[in-house]
C-alpha cells in the first residue's frame, strides 16, 4: 500500500519533509478494523508531531502520522463485533500508532463510530479528533449538565480554530450554555457567530469584552490556544466555583495557587488519553462519534470543512500542513483520497 511519512524532522518547505512509500498492507487481529482510508484532515498535532518526532534523528522506518478519517471497514479482528465488512466509519485513531496518511489504517473499533449517512467523505473527515476534543472537553471532563446548567455561561477562546469550532455548536446546541468565544479577524468572527457563538469578542481586549457584554465572569472557560497567555486573566474572569479546562502544553508552570480563593476546578484535556492508556472506558469514544453522527445527520450541529484538497498526494500534504502552521487557520483542511 501507498503511505507518506518523514523519516526526519524538517521544515514544510523542505523537499523532504515528506516522503512517499510503500509498505506492507496489515491485518487486523483483536478488536481492530482494517479500514481503506477515504478522506483525512489535517489538526495542529500533526504538524507538532512532525516538527519533533525525529528532531535529532534519522528513522530508519518513515513514521506515519494523521489523526482523522473516514474510511470502509475492508477486514475485522477475532474480537469485533461492532462493526462489518463494507461499513463506512470515521475516527481519529491512536497517538501510538501508525496514522491515517496511507491507503489502510488499523484502528481499534473501540474509538470508531458509524460515518455520518447525510454527510460527504469530506464534511465527514474533517469531524472525529475535533468533535471528541470538544465533546470530552464539556461532558467528560466539565460535565456539563444540560438541564441543570442550562444558561450558564462558557468562554470558548480561540473559537474559529477546528476544536472550537466544534465546541462552539456543542455548548450552544447540545449543552444549552450561553457561548462567547474569541475572535480578532472578521471572516474569524463571522465563522463563530454562524456557528451559534452569542457573543464574540476580541481576545486582545478580553476583560473588556467581557464587560461590555455584560459577562465579565464566566462559569466555565475552554482554552484551545495557549492558556499560559491568558492565566492571569483566566482567573480574574472565572467565577466562584467555575471550571477551567485546556488543551493547550502548558510550557511553563501554571500558579494553581490562584484558584484556591474561589474553588475553581481545573481540567487537562487529551482525546488520546483514552486509547494510549487504553483505559476501562475506551468504548466511550465508539458512543461520542455515534453520538457525533446523529447529531450531524440531524442537522443538530454541521461539518467544520472549509478546504477540500483532491488527491492523496505530497503536494496536498504539505499544502495542508502550510495551512495549520499559520495558526490562522479557520474550520478544517481535508484531503480527499
């Protein structure tokens, strides 16, 4: 099968940042699906990863990475049951495994979920890593009740990004909170405001915002940019009794100190956790993309597409890459087999 990789870890615009190959087509034993991968896209994690997975190294095998996609189940372990041959999936895998930048994959079924019926390859790919990043982010780790926290207010900063975009119909439509996310540019602030956002405002001028809007306290905030930019600022706005909750590599020590005065709970977030430790809740993840696929059928929430690249080619990889390193990037790239 055909797979594209990088043996070392070079700038995007190097000729050999990524590598086309072939290698041997797996077979599926246990709870693994053989899936023939369809539709990818492309989310920050792949370009971190390739900017340091083999920094002061040559691999002796390229490493294969890609964390979202949508395929047809082609071959099932001993031990799957949920799924059959001819079934048509997404997911987003497993950090500790070879990805979905090749023509097969094999994917635990236990992180994989039913594709969306009345959605393309496409608007289907651009889905899984993002929607359980938000999906874990407000019911897992926040738990958020719908009912009982219906109206509370959450801070969703960065929301045109792929998990915010995700997080954004999430809260506003599933979790019935009041959404205010942030966003500088127009076209940014336009993106959130059709996604449902209530509010958006300028995270320049955060604080601010805030006021203006009648909200300078906040129950809930969802960081998906960089939460040690924002600490301070984040514990000025949380309420009494609120959450934080980030996805963000913190970089440098966060001062939980500042919390303790008003019992703020604080949160990691990382979709992988559950497949790297392969934890006694694996299979949540089946429920969150089935979940996921409903609500997208139903109209309920809608795909995050806005880049379609055709082919799987290294020309559209690194075009792909290109986009995600700007940090501009609005909604999600898709490569299309």
């Amino acid at each position: 099968m055909k797979a594209i990789g990088f043996k070392k870890s070079l700038p995007i615009s190097d000729e050999n940042s990524f590598i086309a190959f072939e290698t041997e087509k797996p077979s599926p034993t246990g709870f693994d699906l053989l899936i023939k991968v369809a539709a990818i896209s492309i989310n920050p994690v792949d370009f971190k990863i390739r900017e340091n997975a083999a920094k002061d190294e040559v691999l002796d095998t390229p490493k294969i990475i890609g964390w979202d996609a949508v395929g047809t189940v082609e071959a099932v372990g001993e031990k799957s049951t949920r799924f059959k041959v001819g079934d048509e999936v997404f997911y987003a895998g497993d950090i500790t495994r070879d990805g979905s930048n090749a023509e097969f994959q094999l994917v635990d079924e236990r992180i994989v979920g039913h594709k969306p019926k009345n959605l393309s390859i496409a608007e289907a790919a651009a889905i899984p890593l993002t929607g359980l990043t938000a999906y874990e982010s407000l019911f897992d780790r926040i738990r958020v009740n719908p009912e009982k926290d219906k109206g509370k207010t959450v801070l969703i900063l960065a929301g045109a990004g792929g998990v915010g975009s995700m997080a954004i119909q999430l809260a506003k439509k599933v979790a019935n909170l009041t959404v205010i996310a942030t966003a500088s540019r127009e076209a940014s602030q336009d993106w959130c405001k059709e996604l449902g956002a209530d509010f958006v405002v300028n995270h320049y001028h955060l604080e601010d915002e805030l006021k203006k809007i009648g909200h300078p306290q906040v129950d809930y905030i969802l960081d998906f940019v960089d939460i040690n930019s924002y600490w301070d600022i984040i514990v000025d706005i949380i309420k009494p009794q609120g959450h934080i909750l980030t996805i963000s590599d913190s970089g440098e020590s966060l001062n939980m100190k500042k919390l303790k005065g008003k019992s703020v709970s604080f949160s990691w977030e990382l979709m992988f956790t559950r497949s790297m430790h392969n934890t006694s809740d694996i299979a949540r993840q089946h429920e969150i993309l089935n979940h996921l696929s409903e609500l997208l059928d139903a109209g309920t929430i809608k795909s995050t597409l806005t880049t379609t690249l055709n082919g799987f080619t290294i020309n559209n990889l690194k075009e792909a890459h290109k986009i995600q390193e700007t940090g501009k990037a609005i909604g999600k790239t898709v490569i299309t087999f």
